[in-house]
C-alpha cells in the first residue's frame, strides 16, 4: 500500500476547506464557577436575584422617614416620630425611606435630634443597585475573568454551563514509546500528543490520549473508528506522511472522506483532513515542529467551529538578522528569537529543522514566509508574530557567540531578575560580526590576538573606534576531550570532531597544532563541525569521535576524560550605549555577583581570579 | 473595642511596606509535566539524555561509508563494499557515515550502485542535533508554555519542581453567607474569597478557604492562628475598616505586628498589613471592589516575595468621555469601559460605588487617577491599563444612550460575532450627547417629537447636517408596572418610581400625564428616578413604589402587571461613516436577523413589523 499526496493545497484552501466541511457545533458542559476561570459561556448568564435584595443603609446612622424631616432646620430641631439605630449594610424596611448619618443626630436619651431635612433615599444602597433580578450578567460565548467569579457567586450562581469540546489524540507509529520510557536505539518518546493534548487542554478541551498504534493499518483503523465514536475530533499523530509506512490517508479515505492530504507549508506539509462517521479526522505529521505548526495554524482556528476562538496574537516588525530563502508556493514558519536593541526590534531565526524541537522552546516569535515569495533579505523589516507577551518580549537579552556552559546558569540566575536570555551560538567571530552589525545586545567570545591578549586585536579591526565595553566572565581551560586521555600530541590519525570555522575553540585549535607542527590534514574528522562544547563531547561519547576540544564542563557533564591544552580568556563584549539597558545591566551585575562565581567553580575549569573584570575600548 | 486607622500610607509605600517586610521564600512543588502549562519553574530543568540519541537517517535511502565513495562517479560507478537500506529515521550505526537518498541508487539485485561520491555525515541527523544530554532546557522562573510540555516529554522529563504557594482565605463577618445560599435580607453572599482563591488559582497559587468566621474577635484570633500555621500566606476578607465589628487590626496587633492600616487608596483603602508568627497576613475590605483592587494593587504585586510573577499589563492613550473628580492624597482606581471610535480609543467610567460588582464584569479597563492630582477633565487624554487582551478591547462596540432589555439580547448575539457590546444606560438624551461627542459607535432612543415622529426633530436640532443612519429596533409598549393593575389615570398619590429626566420613557410619560392634563406634583415619588426599565419594575416588586412607567418585558421578567400607555419607536442611531466599521455593521446585521425578531417576539411587548427598517438623515 503506497499513498500518494493528493493535490497539495494552500494553508489558506486547508483552513476553509477544514471550516465549510463540517457544521458548527457548539456542546456544553455544566461546571461549578470556581472551576469556570477562562472557559466560554455556552450561553447567556442571568442573575438569580437582586442585590441588594433590599435597601441597605450606606452609612452608619439612623433611617427614619423623609416626610417627618421635612421642617426641620437650626433653628427648629426635629425629632421623626419613627426613628431606627442603622449600621452600614443594615435593612432600611418600610416605611423608611432614607437614613442621616449619626454624625448628623445628637442623641437624647433614646431620642434623636435631628436640624436638617433629608430628601427621600439618601445614604441608601437601593435593591437591585448592583444588579436587578434576570438581568443578564455574562452574555453567550463570553471568555470567563478571574473576578468575574465573584460577581457569579453574589448573584447566585453556583455552575454554568461552558462550551465543551472531545478530541481523541492517537499516537501512531512502531517506533514510539510512552514518554517517561528512556528510548532504546531508533525508538522516538511519544510527545506529540502529550504536547498537543497540554495546548487544548488550556482553551477548555477534553483531551483523551489513546494507547500508542504500531504501524498495522487494521489496528489504526479500529482506533479511529473508536476515536470518532468518542469525540468530537480526532488528531492522528504521525503516519501522514507519503512514505511506506504511512497508512493514515488510505484508511481515512477508505473508512470515511479524504478531503485533503497535504498542505503547502513549512513545517507541517504532510497534514491529511478527512471524515469518519461524520466526524473530522486530522492527520497531523510526527515531527515535533511540524505537528506543533498544523495545531496553531490549522486546529486552533478550527476550533472556533466548536465555539473555542482564541484572540489574535501580537505581531511587531523587526529587523532580520539573517537571510531566509524559502520555496515559492510553500508557506514557510521560521521560528525566531526577537528583542529590541535600542528602539528597534530585531530577529534572529532558529535552528529550520523540522525535529529541533528545542527551536521552539528558544523562541519567543515566528515569522511566516508567504508563499508568493522566494524569502527575506537579512536586515529586511518582517512582521513577526509574538509566542509570547510584548512584555516578555520586551525582556529578551540577545546574545550571540561563542558557547560556553556558563552561559546557561548566567540564563538561568538572570530569568531570576525578569531578564529572559536568548543566545545564539556562533562562535566567537560570529559574535564580533552580529555586535557590528547591531544584531544583538552583547557577544560572548574568546578570540586569541597574536599578542597573546585575547578579543582586543579583533574588536579593533572590526569594530575600529566604537565605544566597547569588554567584561571577563573567567579564564577558561579548554583541553582535548576523549574516552581513554587523548592529548593534543596523540590527534594524528585518530578520528576527531571539531568546532566550527571562526569559533574561539577553532582558532585555538589551530594555534596549538601551528605551534607543534601538526598537520590538519592528518587529523581525520577535522573538517566535521559542530557548534558547542556539549556537542563536540556527546561525540566523543557516542563513539562518533576518538578525541574534540571543548571547556573542561562538557566533558565532566557528560563524564569524559579532560586533558589541558590552554587557559583561554572568555569575554562578554558590549556598546557602551547598551550598558544603561536595563537588561545589559542585569547581565554585567549577574557575571560580578558572588553567586555567579560560585557557580563557575563548581562546574570546575574556570579560573575566576578576573571575573567580573572590566576593560573599555578605544 | 474600637479601631482606628494607623496614618494612612499611600500605595508606593504599601508595596514597598510588603515587600520589604518579608524576606523573599520560595517553595516548590512536583507536579507532572501534563500538569505544568501556566506554572513556573522552581530550578533549571536539564534534558536526561541527548535526542536523538544515536545518529539517525533523515531520508530513505542507503548508508554506507564515505570513504566507500570517493571515487564514484557518472563514468566510474561504485558498489559500496558495505551498504544498509535505511528508512527516515532508521538508526545510522558505525562504522556508517553517510546516507544517499534512495534517488539517488541503481538497485542490481543487493548491489547497491552509485554514481556520485557521498561526504561524509550527507542526510543524517547527528546525536544530540535536537538536544544534549545534560542541556539545561529551561531556566528557573520560566513560566511555561504549552508546547514547552512536549519537548520536556521528548527529553526524558516527567515531572518538574515549581514554584508553589499556599495562600489561607478566611471570610470574616457575621453578615455572611456560603455562596448557593440564597441570601435572607440583611444577609451577604460571601463571593470575595471565592474571588481571590479563582483568581489565585490562576496563578498557580493553591488556596485554602476556610469557613466564614463571625464577628468574634476570639474566633477570628483562633482562624488567623490556623491560617498562619497552615499558610505561607494569610487574606482575611472584611472587618478591616474602623466600625464597631472591624476587630481584625487589633487582634493582628495583639497576635502579632500590625504593620499598615489604611492605605490612601479608592476602593480598597480599609487594607491590613500585619505579620502573625512570621507570616504576612493582609486584611482586605469587605466591598467586591475594594476587595478586587487590593488583590490586584497590592497582593498581586506582593506574590513575587514567593517566586510569583505576572507581566506588565497593557496600557493605551483613550479619551475621557466624562469628568472624574477625585480627592487629592488618594490613588484612585476607576473601571472603564474602552473602545476604538475611528482611530482613537475613548473610555467611559462604570460606576465607582464600590458594592456595584457588575462594574468589574462591565469594565475592559482601568484608570489610576494619581493622588496628586483633582482628577481628569471630560475629553482628557488618559492612560488607560486594560484588564482583557488589545485585541479583545478592540472588538468593544460602544452603545450609549436608552436601556432597553433588547440591549442585552444583541449584546449576547453579537458575542457569538466577536464583538464586545458596552452598553452605558444613560437614557435617550444621553445617547443624543454622546453621538454628538463622539463618544460611543450607536446610541438607542425613542425620543417623541412633536410631529409623532421619533428621534428626527433632536437629531437635526443637536447634529445638524450630520450624516446619520436610524435603525428601528422595534415599535415599543410602554406602561404602568404595578401589582395591582395601576393605569396611568390612576396615578394621583400612588408611590410612583420614576426614570431620569432626558430618557424616552420620562419625556413619553410627561406627554401623556400633559395630555390628561395630571399634575406632577400629584404624584408621590415623582422625583425618584432610577435609569433602567429592571430597576422601575424591581422598585415595584419590593413595595418601594406601587407604580412605574417601563417597558412590557420587564414587567413580564418579574411577574408584575403592565398596563399598556402607548407605542413608540426604538431606534440605534450611528454616524454613516461608522457603517463600515465591522463592529457597526455587526450590528446592523444582527438587528435585521429573524433570529432577533424571533427573540424580540418571545420576550413580548415589541411590534416587530418595522424591525430593521434604515432611515437617513439628512
């Protein structure tokens, strides 16, 4: 059994085919109000009665009648035949009909005196002030408020009823197994659905996730029959592709109605739409960034057919850091990190690939590249769209560079002070030229001059004359990583992996060997390139590599052997213009704090005798 | 015992006052990552293993060694001495290197032949290429995001320390009942607990709402004691202010230290700070505003001691419609109603009684008005903060002018069409104004002319020459609500409840007492007006008034008898440039729908032969 892709259609074909093929139909559930908190109201929301019921006194005083204060004045103290003691929130019962404050009586006695008139229902909180009984308080399809709670509770209404929704999430795919199983070799942890079912369960939908299925098309057909049985939509998780073992489409257009396979965008081409029993039915592709782009872009928006709309999300123009090329007549999603650098916002893309899942996790924006054009040119001004507030936006720190372990825990001490920390590992030139191009708040890096200095010879002749300010994060041993103690003299002939051309390890690299007379050409492997510590270590302990060069962290964090080969300085360069940015200024005050130190010797391989340490340019 | 205020502190100094009082703690708990979406990491959060975990294929294809390759070429075709078929995602062992798309293979039985030499690691997806072992995936004091649950999932983690608080709730007051109680008269529901634990909960705040507590200072020590040794956090809600039942300061004095009492701030001012064993306790006022404005000004802010932050909220420039006067010395909070009129946002005040709850379900925004200054002039440009999304604010339709029950039922319609309604019942005359301000999109009114004709006569002589479009809505009973059957001839020295001067029914009531040649002053309780048809017929139940003049459904709504006076013509009037406005148009729409006759003929009293009949003016 081959599938073949029908048609491929556009997202916008896919998202009207998706909203005309089948009806809206809005089911509810009854929930208690305390339950209720950002659910829709399935309808309109009456009140059970007034409140006040009654009249209250507003003041502290006594509530007598109008009529018998009529006359009376300074000079002709009256005391109303008929008088009552009332405290604030007290009935005022008939035949009351307005209250004077006690400041306003002299007390004689058990007699009150009073030397003003007082017009009818003064100092009173008439029934139904608030709200009247049946008046509406909440109308149809309304989102619930937090304190709107309250206002429920006072009027009367203990649950309402919400808009409800079923969907029946099924994992398909041999390879799969339950996430909290440590995959073998080849098997892929089932996340999908676990990811999709966090996303829906937040708009109000009752999510229920389904055994995993092997690839067996009787035993996915059986499943979707159940799920369409059950539900009110059924997302099938993977198997929407073309390939051999993608049985989904067939048995959708066998059970029920292929109404589309296949949607011209990136990532989430192979999406299939059909119907089962009158039922919708998705087939959402099994990489992760693919399945999380058909849930935003294709399910949520169809969701409003159920009565679950979601407002439209931010959108801000920023400046591309990078160029994107992108087919023509594909939609693509390009994933970004955006922050604002002086006045203007700028966007640096993620990593494209489909199973980076991690791309999603960095980024706090997206960009989609409309079909009709071929990309953007980097320094272009796209509209980006926010996955996250402005405000959280507004907070992002960009750093681009060279890695280092420490710059994890400096995110991780600044998400602390509300300064949320998006670096982009170049290497140490790619820093220098993302801090020239204005492209980032500051860059981490370690290039070695031929004086010996480290960073002063490079910021000099890339950026001659601008005002810099250079901070020490530490003195850092980079050493040759490997299984069995490999040193810098032992590399010939043994198969290595190594850091990307212009990275500060590379240039070292190439120092060291220079020195000894060692040849590249004898090292093989020198020519693959990864770009972090932690990477070059994961293959040395993969069995990829014999030997790599990183800082002392990876190869302890991934429990390796460490042997010297320098101590390098690495440094966190900025504009001096940036260091009154709020965010630049955690940044500096962080890599000073003692805190920071402490955390660099336990990682270990840091010499912090300068961290902290601040040098200016010119 | 009798309390008095401590000097009043103004805001700034309660928020520092709190926040400095207790040093910051923060605790955490494990919840399962299905549980996590919203909550807030306690710690980093490190991946248990690389993903993938091994080098995998990203295409069908073959692997085989690179070096296997070299020489291959169209003239010199090569078959690999080892070679693998591969599928996507199929396991790429040692020694294999590389992979060629299947394309790109002459199959010869199980020879594999190729034409074209392969670099090394060509179509694999590496070890570690999503994530590597031991890489932090997220920061502390992340709050994390739904599709965040699926990468935690794929990376090996099931569950994950965040951050946890326990906030106690006590109600206090004598005065209360438990929500679903229908209240006796003099009795409140007790909502404002069950307010701030709902909206707590959305903080990830887990919070304890203990039984109502009565006016008893020696039980509301002993709750207080409970609340503190089972909280990191104590709220009692009411007996904060200075009357002869607000015991609260002094036993939080006696029981410990009493830090504030009275923050100079409207609603909300009667607030506590006080410390009991240690632990923060805030004493927050009775009102459902005051109570909602402490939470958000002052508890809310407080909750980062405990690790809990939320985002700057949204603000935007709007223009008063109406002047608020304001007392110098107090921050005042004032509850708006905004939306977008053209290209500017204006804002209308709700009501600012503190006990009118429905204020906070009606307002989409607020204002401070800075205890420096006297408050804001009417067409004042203001910075409004919004309390629901941009977008949300942006769907408002604004409607000022005459209530009509009808009102409620669009507002509910046009829901479901994602616009906002905000209705402000000022009466026909107060549309009149507000249309002529500029200061709403559409005003309802009925307003009689002396030709018998509705509305032309005052929109000519108020907006002259404007471009108007007039919209019946329908032909309108108005009557006499009484118990009793009271006609209109019947009205000398019966109670009456009147509507305010410049509504419809006041100017149609004038009319007919003229006609009948009835004197005003013959009629007791002329003089009091209250502005909603709901409010006239209320009056009526409770026995405040033996008659009133209103509309057939809002007799009918509370099972009153209704004595028909006459007919009239309600109709919504816009300026015709605001037709293109898609929420005007909503509108429109909605008001000729069969679905509103329909509703209109179910509530009763409406002649619907003229619904959705367009005039225009000039």
């Amino acid at each position: 059994m081959v599938t073949r892709y029908l048609k491929l259609i556009t997202l916008e074909e896919a998202r009207t085919l998706i909203r005309t093929s089948f009806p809206h139909k809005i089911s509810h559930t009854r929930v208690p109000i305390e339950e209720s908190v950002g659910r829709i109201t399935a309808g309109p929301i009456f009140s059970k009665y007034s409140v006040p019921g009654v009249h209250l006194s507003a003041m502290d005083g006594i509530a007598v009648r109008s009529a018998d204060t009529r006359n009376a004045s300074e000079q002709h103290p009256v005391v109303p035949g008929d008088a009552r003691r009332v405290n604030t929130g007290n009935v005022v019962p008939a035949p009351y009909d307005t209250v004077i404050m006690i400041e306003d009586v002299t007390i004689d006695g058990d007699r009150f005196i009073i030397r003003k008139a007082a017009p009818p229902w003064q100092h009173i909180r008439p029934a139904g002030e608030d709200i009247a009984e049946s008046e509406m308080i909440l109308p149809s399809m309304h989102q619930i408020r937090p304190h709107e709670i309250g206002a429920l509770a006072a009027y009367g209404v203990t649950d309402i009823d919400v808009v409800s929704l079923r969907v029946g999430l099924i994992p398909t795919g041999s390879e799969l197994v339950f996430h909290g199983t440590h995959p073998a070799p080849g098997q892929v942890v089932e996340s999908n659905t676990v990811m999709a079912a966090a996303w829906l369960e937040t708009l109000g939908v009752t999510c229920t996730r389904y055994p995993i299925t092997p690839d067996n098309p009787d035993k996915i057909r059986q499943m979707i029959k159940r799920g369409t049985t059950e539900n009110d939509l059924v997302i099938i998780s993977a198997g929407s592709s073309a390939g051999t073992r993608d049985f989904t489409a067939d048995i959708i257009r066998e059970s029920g109605v292929l109404l589309a396979h296949g949607v011209a965008m990136k990532p989430g081409k192979p999406i299939i739409i059909g119907k089962v029993d009158g039922t919708p039915v998705i087939g959402m592709p099994g990489y992760p960034l693919s399945a999380l782009t058909v849930i935003r872009e294709i399910i949520i928006p169809f969701l409003s057919n159920f009565g679950i709309t979601t407002p439209p999300k931010e959108t801000l123009n920023a400046r591309l850091t990078t160029s994107l090329h992108s087919e023509v007549g594909t939609d693509e999603f390009v994933l970004l990190s955006t922050g604002k650098i002086g006045q203007q916002y700028v966007a640096t893309p993620q990593s494209r690939g489909a199973g980076v899942q991690m791309s999603a996790v960095r980024a706090n924006a997206y960009l989609r590249i409309p079909r009709n054009l071929e990309g953007y040119e980097a320094g272009s001004e796209v509209p980006v769209t926010l996955m996250v507030t402005r405000a959280l936006a507004d907070s992002a720190l960009l750093i681009t560079g060279s890695h280092d372990p420490a710059i994890d825990y400096l995110t991780d001490m600044l998400q602390k002070r509300h300064v949320e920390v998006h670096s982009t590992h170049t290497g140490s030139m790619g820093g220098l030229l993302a801090l020239m191009k204005g492209d980032c708040h500051a860059a981490p890096m370690h290039l070695l001059c031929d004086s010996g200095d480290y960073n002063t010879c490079f910021l000099k002749k890339y950026l001659p004359g601008e005002n810099l300010v250079i901070l020490t994060v530490a003195g850092r041993e980079q050493g040759i990583v490997s299984k069995d103690g490999i040193t810098i003299d032992d590399l010939v002939g043994r198969q290595f992996i190594n850091r990307q051309k212009g990275s500060g390890t590379r240039i070292l690299l190439d120092y060291e060997l220079k020195k000894r007379m060692i040849d590249p050409a004898s090292i093989p492997g020198y020519h693959r390139e990864v770009t972090t510590h932690i990477a070059v270590a994961l293959a040395v302990k993969t069995g990829e590599a014999d030997a790599g060069m990183c800082v002392f962290s990876a190869a302890k964090t991934l429990g390796l052997r460490f042997v010297p080969v320098g101590n390098e300085r690495y440094e966190i360069v900025t504009r001096k213009e940036h260091l009154s940015d709020p965010r630049v200024a955690a940044l500096f005050e962080t890599v000073v704090s003692p805190e920071f130190t402490a955390t660099l010797q336990r990682l270990g391989g840091y010499d912090t005798t300068e961290t902290g340490h601040r040098r200016s340019l010119p």
